[in-house]
C-alpha cells in the first residue's frame, strides 16, 4: 500500500469521525462509536455492468483516479477541504453516470471508481465502493485486495461496527491522540495478508507513529 493511499484514508476517516468522536472521548477503547450519518451526495442509483470497455471512458476514469489521487496535495497546498469535497462531489456524479450505463468494466476501472467512492459521504457510497473492487479481484486485480479491505472497513466503520482488518484511523477532535477504530478480533493476521493489509500489530504501530509526527 503507497504511503499517499494510506495517508489518504486516514485523512478522510478523520474528517467523517472527529465530530461523532468528540462526545464519545471516555468510551471503552474496543466500542466503536456511532458515527454521524449524512445524505448521499451525489446518490447512489442503479449500477450496470457488462463486459466491454470503452476506451475513451477508461481514459476519462484515469484522470479522474489523479484527480482523486491529487487531492492531499491540494489541500497541503492551502486549498480549504470544503471545495475539495465538493470537487469529490463532482467526480462521484459523473462516475456514477458510467456506472448506470454499464461503461467501468476492467480491473483498472473497477478499481479507480472505487477509490473515488471511497471519498463519499455516506454508508451508501462506501458500499458501493466495496462491491466495485470485489469485482476487480474476480478479474485478477492484485491492488483491489487492499481496497477490497480498506472499503469494507469504512462501511462497516460508519454503521458504528467494529471494523474487520484494521485500515481506519481517527481521532476524537484535531488534539485528540490517533487510535485505530476497534477492531473485530476475529479477524487473523493470516486473513489480513490474504488482503495485502499488514498485521494488526503493525496497524497500531502506525497509530503510535502518527501520534509522534512521523507518517
């Protein structure tokens, strides 16, 4: 997993959490919180999928992939998160429109809309963007595994469940301490490499690194 992806997931688990969080700050450290649920924007409708792929639409989701990709880097950059979201905003909508016409199809595809939906705002979304890169792995694609996990994680993370693997940060306002969300411990070290995300105990590492500056 690239430092920029994770950085990526951690940043936008923070700002879904932090307000949910706040109130929550002496609750058990294995509950998971009841996260603030908010309306689909842009919704979510009916996706089709087929078995070509149209080589302009594949090319159109590239660059919104970057675009996706890119936004940290704005943000470092002074852009303010509001416009950022909203830019999010933009690129779910018309991705969406491909997904109604069955136009994302290949691995590649699968998998950039995914990660684009992963930057949603409700459970709907992050659903969405787990079913698009279980679809990719049934094709073979090696990047979808972590995805697969990360997306899962962020879905069940925001209906207040535990999560599975162990890929989402938070932290209860922007001086609260980094934390791993709750973790359900069924899940083995084993299933976790299955799935390309590191050990549990690596998780909490990274955890303790953000807490001293260090990503």
């Amino acid at each position: 997993m690239s430092t920029r992806r994770w950085r990526c997931l951690v940043l936008t688990a923070y700002l879904f959490t932090t307000l949910a969080l706040a109130a929550q700050q002496g609750d058990a450290p294995n509950r998971a919180p009841k996260l603030v649920q908010q309306p689909c924007d842009p919704p979510v409708t009916t996706v089709t999928f087929g078995e070509t792929s149209d080589p302009k639409v594949a090319d159109r989701i590239k660059v919104l992939f970057d675009e996706d990709q890119a936004r940290e880097s704005s943000a470092k950059k002074g852009k303010d998160w509001g416009t950022i979201q909203a830019e999010d905003r933009v690129r779910q909508l018309e991705v969406m429109r491909y997904l109604e016409k069955g136009e994302i199809n290949s691995a590649d595809e699968l998998y950039y809309a995914a990660m684009i939906f992963q930057h949603g705002n409700c459970v709907e979304h992050y659903k969405l963007a787990n079913q698009l890169p279980e679809r990719a792995m049934a094709k073979a694609s090696n990047p979808a595994k972590w995805l697969y996990a990360a997306t899962l994680d962020r879905y069940l993370m925001n209906q207040g469940m535990p999560q599975k693997f162990g890929t989402q940060f938070l932290r209860a306002g922007p001086d609260g301490k980094w934390q791993l969300y709750p973790v359900d411990p069924a899940t083995t070290d084993d299933e976790r490499a299955r799935y390309n995300v590191p050990s549990l105990a690596a998780q909490k590492e990274k955890a303790e690194k953000l807490n001293m500056g260090s990503q």
